[in-house]
C-alpha cells in the first residue's frame, strides 16, 4: 500500500526552524499498531493522521511512542498541508480529535487553532523532576503538564536536563515545560518529555493551552506573543478567550512524498 507522506515544519517561516510534523492522509483508518510503527519510522516528534469526511476531518496524533491527546504542531502542520497542497476549498477547517472539536481558520500564512484551555494549578514537583534539574523554579503549576516558572529568559536558555534520573519518571500523555516573562516577547518557555525518543520538543502548541491562561492573568493581556527558547525555535501568536485559547503560527513544507507499506 502506498500512502502520501509530508513533512512541514511549524510555528515558523524558515525551513530547518519550528517543529518538525509528518502529515498522511488517509482514506480508512489503519491498526493503532500500524499507525505506531509509522509515526516511529517518520522518526519526528509527531505524526499526523487525518480521513477527510467532507464537512469535517478527522485527525488522531502520534507520537514514536504513544497516541496523544492533543497535538499543536501536528494540527497547524495538518491544516497548511489541508490549503497550500491539497486544495482544501475552504479557509475553515473542522477537526474531530481526542480532545473535541477544533477549529482552524487561515488567512494570510496564519493558521490560528482554537484549542481548549487549561489553567495549570499550584502543584508539588515530584522528587525525581526536582533532582533532574539544575536550576530550581521558584513556582510550580500543574495541568496536564508540569508547568515551571522562572525568574528570568536567561534562566530558561541555561535549564539542562540529568536524564538518567528524568527518565524514571512517566508523565504520559504530558511533560515538563519551563517558562519565563520575555525579553523580546510577552513569555518564553522550553517543553521536555521524559522516557521519550525526543528529549526536548521544539515547538509545543499544545503545552499553550495551560501558558496562554497563566500569562494572560500575570500581565494582564489577553493577546500574547510567545518564543520557544529550543535550538530550532518558534513564534506563537496567542490569545485567551477565556475557556479557549487561540494558538496561532506559520508554516513551511519540507517535503513531499510517498510511504509503501505491507
């Protein structure tokens, strides 16, 4: 069997930046294992599967490990593939996910998700994350990731991570993200998943679900522009609406072309 393969990078308008997203579309869906074994070929930080249905699309999102529950990069990847290669006739897309139903619309190079928000709550860190660490936050937030707050931009370039001892920890389906007010930008953060073949993500839209809320109530604003501070990097246009958030970026594609499966 032959399926269509791209490749686009997200949150960003230079290849080789933003977050790396293999997009295949699909007319039935295939095993969960097939789709795995894929998503782990593909060797990027996710996979996106989608069957158009018509009115609407249905998207599911793999990482080389495990289904996720939702999926920033993939979708924004999903949906420039959608309009700049497939024709999709309208600038409007509906998704059918895991995680309801999420809207994309475009215009001018912008892909802007409406995404579920989620306000991170004060939390404990666990030892194991704490030990793994070499800088300490001064708060600490959970939602469904661990959300870290720092004192400073500077703090969140120089966070390393021990990985022998990050890695006895599970956090599945979240992570570890470390974040800070700007210097050039409304915030800055840094996203890390443990017992992943992908240490650091480089751009996670997903993880601004909990960021969006938490830095609109500090600042005070509710239209955002963040940077994630990875070596690929990315720019995220931001807005809280309250139980939505609006997560917006551009894209590039990388490359176009075919798998072959048994």
């Amino acid at each position: 069997m032959k399926l269509e393969l791209y490749q686009i990078d997200a949150f960003t308008e230079k290849i080789f930046h933003g977050n790396p997203a293999c997009v295949v579309p699909l007319k039935n869906w295939l095993p969960d294992e097939l789709l795995l074994k894929i998503a782990r070929e593909n060797a990027v930080a996710e996979t996106a599967f989608f069957i158009n249905n018509g009115s609407t699309i249905h998207l599911r999102w793999f990482t080389p490990e495990i289904e996720m529950d939702l999926c920033g990069h993939a979708t924004l990847a999903t949906a420039h593939c959608l309009i700049s290669i497939l024709n999709y006739q309208s600038n409007t897309i509906i998704f059918e996910t895991k995680s309801g139903e999420l809207t994309v619309d475009a215009k001018d190079g912008v892909y802007y998700m409406d995404f579920p928000s989620r306000m991170p709550e004060a939390a404990v860190l666990p030892d194991t994350l704490s030990k793994s660490l070499n800088i300490q936050p001064k708060e600490i937030f959970k939602s469904r990731d661990y959300i870290l707050l720092y004192d400073s931009e500077d703090e969140i370039k120089n966070i390393k991570i021990e990985r022998s001892v990050f890695d006895l920890i599970n956090l599945d389906p979240g992570g570890l993200v470390v974040t800070a007010a700007g210097t050039d930008s409304d915030f800055v953060s840094r996203y890390f998943t443990p017992q992943s073949s992908i240490l650091e993500d480089p751009v996670t839209g997903s993880a601004h679900c909990s960021l969006i809320p938490f830095w609109s109530s500090r600042l005070g604003k509710d239209t955002l522009f963040a940077r994630q501070l990875s070596e690929r990097g990315g720019q995220l246009y931001c807005e809280n609406k309250n139980e939505r958030v609006i997560v917006a970026g551009k894209a590039k594609t990388y490359s176009m072309g075919h798998l072959w499966i048994e």
